[in-house]
C-alpha cells in the first residue's frame, strides 16, 4: 500500500468529521443573535467550505496528479 494512498485515505476521514461536526454545530447556531453569533456563523461556514476543499483534494479531485 503506498503511503500517499494512505494519507489520502486519514485525510478524507478526518475531512467528513471535521465536516460533519461544523454542518451540525452551523445548524445548531443558526437561530442565534448578535456579533458574536455572526462571528461564529462566518467561522463555521470557512470551515465547511475547506472541508468540501479537503474532501475533493483527498479524493484526489483537486489539485495536482501524479
């Protein structure tokens, strides 16, 4: 087993958990008000744009081939 084969494998794991969890916590904070609030929307929502980013890098959709 090549062993980009298997960090890309660790990193697509990591990705849905990471993912999964900022989805849940973004819903869950969704209703909230205030500048904190917004704060936490804006971070939360970067955070799921990079996982859809590391979850096509790690399915070897995005970036380069070799």
């Amino acid at each position: 087993m090549d062993a980009a084969l298997v960090e890309r494998g660790i990193a697509f794991v990591a990705a849905i958990v990471a993912g999964i969890t900022a989805v849940v916590q973004l819903k869950n904070d969704w209703a909230a008000h205030g500048l904190d609030a917004v704060v936490t929307k804006v971070l939360l929502g970067l955070l799921v744009v990079g996982f859809v980013l590391s979850l096509l890098a790690a399915a070897h959709i995005l970036g380069v081939h070799a």
